[in-house]
C-alpha cells in the first residue's frame, strides 16, 4: 500500500464501519422489542389472572387485600398486569437455579438441630 492508496482505502473502512453500525442499529431495536416491559404489560381481570396463576380466586382476592400481589382497582374491579405478576411469582421463588444431590444433601444435613447429648447424668 502506497500514500496514493490511502484515501481508496480509508474510503473502503468507512463503508465497512457505516455497514457494521447499521447492523448493530437493527440488532438493538430487534433486542429492544423483545425486552420491552410494555410487550407484557397487559391488563387482566382477576378471572383471566386466577387462570394464568392457577390459583382460587378467593386466594387471589386474599394476596390482593394483603398487597401481595400488584393490583390497581379501577371502581369494583381489579386489574392485575401480566408483567407484574410475573414477577411476582419470580420473586417468591426460594431457589434460583436447581440445586445438584450433593448440594441438597448438604443443605438438608446443615438444617438439623439436634439436642446437645448431657454426660455425667
């Protein structure tokens, strides 16, 4: 490559960065779309939401009263979003990922309390 080659060259990695940002434009919105909380945040009433949680409505009704589960009331009737319960249920989970046998063994034998044994009586 000689100093005459270098505008053709410079030229050319131009074109090649304005190709990779446009690529990496589209690539954001795609990621956006999918991760916009506004995808799910659809509105429920408490049947369609009982449905989704497989749950009897009158424990939903006590988990609302409580201000367990995010509801709005709207004059008589609630309405629950689908987001937000799901991330209700997410985060009353104990356990984030599958623990292995050894970890639940060692778990289990952590939790027994066992009396203290008394000598010399």
């Amino acid at each position: 490559m000689t100093f005459n080659d270098l505008p053709k060259v410079v030229s050319q990695v131009l074109t090649k960065v304005e190709r990779l940002e446009r690529v990496l434009d589209s690539i954001k919105e795609e990621v956006c779309k999918k991760s916009s909380p506004s995808a799910e945040h659809i509105p429920m009433t408490i049947d369609e939401a009982c449905e989704f949680l497989k749950m009897k409505k009158s424990t939903m009704y006590y988990h609302i009263e409580r201000g367990n589960i995010p509801a709005t009331k709207s004059g008589k009737n609630y309405i629950l979003f689908k987001d937000e319960l799901i991330g209700w249920l997410e985060s009353g989970r104990k356990t984030a990922v599958a623990l292995s046998p050894e970890e639940m063994n060692t778990q289990k034998l952590s939790s027994i309390k066992r009396k203290p044994r008394r000598f010399g009586n």
